[in-house]
C-alpha cells in the first residue's frame, strides 16, 4: 500500500508550510490526483486519517480534486482524453498514447489558523 507512504509525505508538506507560516493549527487539505496517478483515493484517505493524527493537521478536512488523464497519440498527432493507461486512442483506435496528463499528486492549498 503506497498510499501510507503517500499520506506521510502529505503530512510532512503540511506541517513544513504550516510551521513556515507561524500556524498552529490546518483547517483544510487539498489535494489534486490525476486520474492516471495510480492513487487509491479511499485508501489514501484512510491513510491520511491515520498520519494526520496528533500533528497540526489533526481533524482537518480533506478536499481532493481530480485531475483528469490526457495523452499524446503519437497517430493521430493530437491530445486525447485518457481514463485509464493503457486504454487506446477514442479516434483511431490505436494504443500508441503517451499519458501527458493526469499523472500527477500535489498538494494544492492548505488553510491553517
């Protein structure tokens, strides 16, 4: 399960933005996932639920936004919406698609006290 080590790395880019900014306390967590990130969402939750406790970020809310996935077909020389790896082109069919998009986790904003 990646997704714990995920969540800690989560945790430590919180407190270390937090502590920076004299905080004492995170209200609120958001997180951007790609789609074609590989990350179970639920899972990550459930981590996140368990990491958070007793640091600045204890109870917080967590808000995950979904970064839709993209690829590059090589075919068709043009940007494709990508649900999943691996899926082929929806105009051509072929399976040679670079994802360029969605791909990504980070930590988009926190809100402290």
């Amino acid at each position: 399960m990646h997704e714990m080590s995920l969540a800690e790395s989560v945790r430590g880019i919180v407190e270390d933005a937090a502590t920076a900014q004299g905080a004492t306390r995170v209200r609120t967590i958001v997180l951007e996932i790609g789609e074609l990130s590989s990350v179970e969402v639920e899972a990550l939750r459930f981590c996140l639920d368990v990491v958070l406790r007793d640091s600045l970020a204890d109870g917080a809310t967590i808000e995950i936004e979904a970064v839709a996935g993209v690829g590059w077909c090589l075919a068709c020389d043009r940007s494709v919406p990508l649900a999943q790896r691996y899926d082929p082109c929806p105009h051509c069919g072929g399976y040679q698609v670079r994802p360029t998009g969605g791909t990504e986790m980070r930590v988009k904003e926190i809100e402290v006290d």
